[in-house]
C-alpha cells in the first residue's frame, strides 16, 4: 500500500512543479494615435517581477514617459480608454516619490533622434500571472501607454508627462488592437 501511495504522488509533485516554474511571456504591439505599429514591448515573468523589452521605431525623439494602465482598451487618439495607472496598493505617483509608487509607473525612455528606442526595465510590483498587480487579471487586461514627454517622478497623478502618444493592449488574448 505504501509504494502505491507513494508512486501516486510522483506525478502531482511532478505536475505542481512543472506549473511553478512556467515562464510566462507576451508580446504586445503598441500603436500610435495613427494606428500605426510603433514596434513590440515584450513581457516576461521573472523572480523579481516582470522583464519589460522594447523594440520601438516612430516615437518623436527625446525622452517619454511610460506606465501600465488599469484597463486594455487603447481607442485612438487620446487612449483614454486605457484609464488610469496600475495602483492596486493606492500609492501616490513617481518613482521618486517617497509616498510612491504606483505599480505602473515605470522608467522613462529615451528615443533617439531616429525614433528608435531599444532597452530593457523590471517592474517588481507586477506580474503576468493571477493575484494582487496581474497584468491579466481582467478579461481586458491592462495597457501600456507611452506620452509625449517624459515623466518628472513626483507631480500627481501622471508626472506632467502630457499627452498620451502610443498605447499597446496586454491581455491573455492577443488578438485584440
């Protein structure tokens, strides 16, 4: 009875350990207020949050700000649509802030003068999996939205960054524009 039992639980340690380790990855389009494709944002869960990788041309160059929103729905042109920022902990705004921050503000970029912007960021108060900060959590996810300038850190609610200029939809279904 005893190798029975312990050869049933084999397979569920197996299994459990197998979906604990799961990457998860997504890779979101993001389009400006034209509808054109400004390049991919790609995501990847890690230990210490979610791995941010831009592959971006188009943007007008110098630097811009860039937060995940509440809501995937990125209507064009102003992607208000996308709501406010991810704050699931009620912080205030800015990276620097001391009160701070939201679990979407995330690091400015910086374009070049070609419009290219190529880096990589880690958000830790994020993830692409179920519970508290998912990215996914709600059938229409949440968005990632760059402006026109970039974020100061600290101004209540969105760092006087200006205008949202390009939005892409981070949902379990990635059809969706």
């Amino acid at each position: 009875m005893k190798k029975l039992l312990l050869a049933s639980c084999i397979p569920f340690v197996f299994v459990a350990g197998c979906m604990e380790k799961e990457v998860i990855n997504k890779e979101v389009e993001v389009y400006n207020r034209d509808g054109d494709s400004l390049g991919t944002v790609k995501l990847k869960e890690q230990s210490d949050g979610v791995e941010i990788t831009y592959k971006l041309e188009g943007l007008p160059p110098g630097e811009h700000g860039v937060h995940i929103h509440e809501k995937g729905i990125c209507k064009a042109p102003s992607f208000k649509t996308a709501g406010n920022h991810l704050n699931p902990d009620q912080k205030k705004h800015g990276l620097l802030n001391p009160e701070g921050a939201h679990a979407g503000d995330l690091k400015n970029i910086i374009a070049k003068d070609d419009g290219t912007f190529d880096g990589k960021d880690v958000v830790p108060e994020v993830t692409m999996k179920e519970g508290k900060g998912s990215l996914i959590k709600r059938m229409e996810g949440s968005s990632i939205i760059i402006t026109e300038k970039k974020d100061d850190g600290m101004t209540q609610p969105a760092g006087d960054s200006g205008s949202r200029i390009a939005c892409g939809i981070i949902s379990k279904d990635q059809s969706k524009k």
